[in-house]
C-alpha cells in the first residue's frame, strides 16, 4: 500500500509495465518499466521499488545503447580470475576508488568500459596485463589469478570443442564411407549419438535432433550439406583423422555404426528411424506430412537405445549388427 495525495487515503496500488523514455547525456533512451498508480483515481503513485525498478531499467538500456560493460560484468570479471577490486585496480593503472565506483554501479567511460570488456571477453589479455604488472601485486594474488586464468582457458577450450564435436563425428563418417548422401548422414549422426551413449555412458554431442518429416535431423550439419540434394556428398576436405576431436572407444563405436548401417541408403535408413520409438513419440498426433522441429529429447534416445542393447544383449559393439539386421529384415519382409 502508498498514500494516494489525490485520494487522501492508503490505496493498494497497481502496476503495469510500460514504455517509458529519458533524456541521458543528451540522448533519448527508451526502456521497457513500469508504472504504478491509484485504482480509484488512476493518478500515478511514487513507490520506492518501482522507482528503483525504472532506474535499473533505464540504467541497463543506456548501457545496452552505449555497448558500455554493466555491473554483473565487471563482478563476472572479478570471479572469473579470482582477483579482488583492489589488485584489478593496480594492474589496470587506475585509482581503486574507481573500479570501485564501477561495482557499485556508476557508468565508466568509454575507454574504461572497453578495456573491461577486453580482459573480460579474453583471457590472454588479462594474462598479459597479469604478466606486465605483476610486481603490482602480491604473490598471492598474482597465484590465484594465475590459476583461475588456467581454468578458464581449459573451459572455454572445452565449449569449443563440445561445439565442434558433431562436425567432427559427420567428417569421420564421411572420411570412413565412400557414398552418403545428406539423409544418411543425419540418419548415422543419430545411431551414433544412440549408441555411444549406451556403450560409453555419455552423449557423443550435445546438439538436439529434431523430428523432420524424414526422420530424426541435426539441423546444422544438414543446411552444411543439403544442397547435394539426394546425391552423395562429394566435397574437398582438407582434414585428415588426427584433425578430428575423436576418442578410440568414440571410433570404436562409430565404426561398428559404419558398418552395420552404413550400408544402407539414406531412404532405409529413414525407415529404419520411422519405426523407432523416440521419432515416433516425438512426432505423436502428427500426420506424415506435417513439418515440424520439435526435439526429440536426448532421455527418449537413451532409454531406447538402452532397451536395445539389453535386448539384443550387447556386449560390444560388434553385437550392434543384430539389431541392424532385425531392422532391415522387418522393413523388407
């Protein structure tokens, strides 16, 4: 509740989100906030929390506008290498009571908010900048950032090899076939991810397979390739096996993939994957033509493929050809 100056009374006020805009720095911001006012007389209230609301609002569309570093950043910052404000501040060159300013929400210049942002958004920068002005700070905070810089190079090296591992799993099939064409590769990618989850305990790639009217699709790898159409996909690659982000056990899978459904085509393939459980659960209430890009979840993948493998009692990956040839028996008998 406030006091409504028009009403002369406590009221319960409402709220209601609107566009507001305001003049900083001599430009006109416009940010999404929020409005409260008297249910009787409909006059606008002053509440401390809506007004705290608006400014944070305000203050995060200048920034956005400006492309100027925020708050959660520069704190990010500050986690990613372990480093307090006090030796950021010597290493950068500036006065603490600056970067301190900055945490405490006060908009940088420029210049400043660049060079955050630079340190930020790469960790060989501020290893440099570690490395410059080390004398700067003590030994013990020199150690704990150099240490959290080694963390942070290795987790950014991961992502970047967790985004590259479907591309590197279609090469390897393409390298291993002397004949695919666009549909058997999505097909291959899926029995792939299905059976080195259950023989190795983990998804292959973290990439989602959508239920394509053509069967299970990982939709990057396919605008790759698609304009082969229904050829088999005949491209330069300058790559050769030691290029691909691949463990042994991964190939051991894969090759067993290769061999037992390799040999089929894209089109028995697909209707192989149209006799599943996953594709067709996922397309459940859909008629066979209808379009769509809903994900078959990775859990129906693995508990199917897990089915599988008790079923046909696999006990390595070679035993992966019993199932293929139920499959292909059943769709042509």
């Amino acid at each position: 509740m406030t006091f409504c100056e028009e009403c002369h009374d406590m009221v319960v006020y409402l709220t209601e989100d609107i566009m507001k805009e305001k003049v900083v720095k001599g430009k006109i911001i416009k940010f999404e906030g929020r409005r409260a006012y008297c249910p009787t007389c409909k006059k606008d209230l002053f509440v401390e929390s809506i007004h705290d609301y608006n400014l944070n609002q305000l203050d995060a569309a200048y920034r956005k506008a400006e492309k100027l570093i925020t708050v959660e950043e520069i704190q990010n910052l500050l986690e990613l290498y372990d480093i307090g404000k006090k030796p950021l501040a010597c290493l950068l060159g500036w006065g603490e009571v600056t970067l301190n300013r900055y945490v405490d929400g006060a908009i940088p210049t420029r210049n400043y908010s660049n060079t955050l942002f630079e340190i930020l958004s790469d960790s060989k920068a501020f290893e440099k900048l570690l490395e410059t002005n080390r004398d700067k700070i003590s030994n013990v905070a020199y150690n704990k950032s150099k240490a959290a810089i080694s963390r942070a190079q290795q987790s950014m090296f991961k992502e970047s090899t967790d985004e590259n591992k479907i591309e590197s799993v279609a090469k390897y099939l393409l390298l291993n076939l002397s004949e695919v064409t666009p549909l058997a590769l999505q097909k291959l990618l899926y029995y792939s991810q299905g059976f080195v989850k259950v023989f190795e305990g983990k998804y292959l790639f973290k990439n989602d397979c959508e239920a394509w009217v053509h069967g299970p699709v990982y939709a990057d790898v396919y605008h790759k390739y698609k304009n082969f159409g229904c050829d088999p996909i005949d491209v330069a690659m300058p790559f050769d096996m030691v290029d691909l982000n691949i463990t042994s056990s991964e190939k051991e899978v894969l090759d067993s993939v290769i061999n037992h459904f390799g040999c089929y085509s894209g089109k028995v393939l697909e209707k192989m994957t149209h006799s599943e459980s996953p594709w067709l659960e996922t397309r459940a209430g859909l008629s066979d033509s209808d379009l769509s890009k809903e994900i078959i979840k990775k859990d129906l993948i693995k508990s199917y493929f897990e089915r599988i493998k008790q079923k046909y009692d696999m006990l390595n990956t070679s035993d992966i050809k019993d199932y293929s040839r139920d499959l292909f028996t059943k769709l042509t008998s």
